[in-house]
C-alpha cells in the first residue's frame, strides 16, 4: 500500500472510531432526561397523605378557635431519630392570646406546622373546636388559620394587590378594614401613589415595619378564627418593632380572637393571657407573664433575667 493511502485509511479509522465514542457518549446522555422527567411525573402523580383539594372532611358552621394538643408526638420524616414533640399536652381557649416561648428547637414552630396540618403527628391528636382535625375539611381549616412569619413574603405588585393575594373577591371596603387595623393607613399615604403603590419584588420598596403590617393586613383580611405569629417582629429594628407591636395590641384589645405567638423577645408577649414554655419537646411551664416570673428558678424566669426584663 502506498504511504498516501495508509496515511488515508489510518485517519479515517481514527476518525470513525472516535465519531463512534462521542455518539455512545451521546446515547448516554439521553437517558438523563429521560430519568429527570420519570422522576418528575412521579412526584406529580403522587397521591399526597395530606390532600388540600381533597373536599371530604366536616366544614363547621362557625369556627370558634379553641385549640387542644393532646399528647402529641412527632419527629420529621427526614430526621426519624430526632423527636421533636415527646408528648406534647397543651389547651388554648378560644379568642385569648398564647404566647410559646423557649430556646431554637424546642418544638414551637412544629406545632404552628402541625396545627395547620403540613404534617400530622405520629402519636396522640389535635383538636379544633372540639374535632379532630384529621376529621375536618383541610382546605376549611386552613382557611381559618392566618399565619404571619417572621420575614414575610410580598410580590412584586401593587400593595392592594398584595393585601388583597388572601383573599381576591375583598372589597374595597373590607380592604381599608383591614388596612386600618394593621395601621397601613399610618404610612399609605406617605407612599408615591397609596395603595396603587408598587412593593418592589419581594418587597424592597418597603421599610420592615411597612412590610410586615402589610403582611398583617392580609392576614386579617381573611377574619381568621385564628391568628399565627410566628417571631414577626424578630427581624425589626426597635422603632418599626414598637410600631408593628403597637398595631398588634391594639388589634387584640379591638378584635379578640384566638392568637399564637411565638417570640423570642419576651417584652413582646407579656401581656399575653397564657404563656407556654417548651423544653425539650414539652411544655414545661404554664400561666400569665406574673405568674411564671414569681416561680423561682423556673425557666421562664431565668428567660426574664437573661434578656433583663422588668418583672
């Protein structure tokens, strides 16, 4: 064979060959997304435990708000191992405020998860108006319930829009009711174009204080049986917090109704009519802020020292 021709034939090879192992690579590659998408519509095609468009379940006529845990256990799926709530027995009757208070993961923020049934327990039960809430209509339980957390979530729309995302039939009217109960109507007016006033994504047009009694308002636009406050005035400075604080008072004294707090700074919760102190996944003590702090020793006082509160 001539040198021209085996140089010909030997790059041709070369070539082949390694055309060859970049379509086998290629071969390969397809079967990525042919696994992402079989993943994908399994997830969608799953069968939730907990269905919210599930319409089977007792809808009540009127929601009163009492709650009871009894002997509630629980541990996340993740974290088998870690039980969170060990037994947890706790009562808080209708249209009175109750404040949960203890160190970062003692079981506070799990039992505002549990209430609104984003888990269930897997021990002991939780009653609502005196059901089970297994046994109640989770889209209906849901809707009696108002969560605001500790960063709230707005969308880059009009502050109207954003107060209205809880409930989108509120009239104008009940709109303003709300506004004012959350004192919006404080700084509406001090916004470029009131109500109509964008909000910036997330929220970024806003101060923290204005934010979060945005965040107030749309809660309280549903007229929840129950109010979640889950830390919302943690992240304030201490001007917007004492404005925010202000705005919750004076909405309990105006319009009772049975409310959850979960702070960390107890001169927020002092006026509380119930104060339940968790350790290691139970309530260790319970009554109003003049009771615990004359308990000697007890851990809602050494709370009280530590932030050195007036008693």
């Amino acid at each position: 064979m001539q040198i021209d021709t085996a140089t010909v034939v030997i790059m041709t090879l070369m070539t082949t060959v390694s055309s060859f192992g970049q379509l086998a690579m290629l071969l390969s590659d397809t079967t990525l997304p042919r696994e992402s998408a079989r993943r994908l519509f399994n997830i969608i095609d799953r069968k939730s435990r907990i269905d919210p468009y599930d319409d089977h379940g007792l809808k009540l006529e009127k929601a009163v708000g009492r709650i009871e845990l009894c002997k509630v256990h629980f541990h996340y799926p993740t974290r088998p191992a870690m039980q969170v709530l060990k037994g947890t027995s706790l009562t808080i009757e209708a249209r009175t405020t109750t404040a949960l208070v203890g160190s970062s993961g003692c079981g506070k923020s799990t039992v505002i998860s549990l209430l609104q049934r984003f888990y269930d327990p897997q021990g002991g039960c939780i009653h609502f108006d005196g059901h089970n809430i297994r046994d109640l209509n989770l889209g209906w339980l849901r809707s009696q319930m108002s969560l605001v957390q500790q960063e709230p979530v707005l969308f880059a729309r009009t502050v109207l829009e954003n107060i209205r995302y809880s409930k989108e039939d509120a009239s104008m009217e009940e709109v303003f009711a709300a506004a004012r109960a959350a004192r919006v109507s404080e700084f509406m007016d001090r916004l470029p174009q009131g109500l109509s006033t964008n909000a910036g994504n997330r929220g970024t047009q806003l101060s923290g204080g204005q934010k979060q009694r945005i965040a107030i308002a749309r809660a309280l636009l549903r007229d929840p049986a129950v109010l979640l406050l889950d830390e919302a005035t943690s992240s304030l400075d201490a001007v917007s917090e004492k404005q925010v604080q202000d705005a919750l008072d004076a909405l309990l004294v105006e319009s009772p109704r049975t409310t959850i707090i979960i702070a960390h700074r107890l001169s927020t919760i002092r006026n509380a009519d119930q104060i339940c102190v968790f350790d290691d996944g139970n309530v260790v003590e319970t009554g109003n802020h003049e009771e615990l702090v004359a308990i000697e020793n007890g851990y809602y006082s050494k709370l009280v020292s530590a932030q050195q509160i007036s008693k």
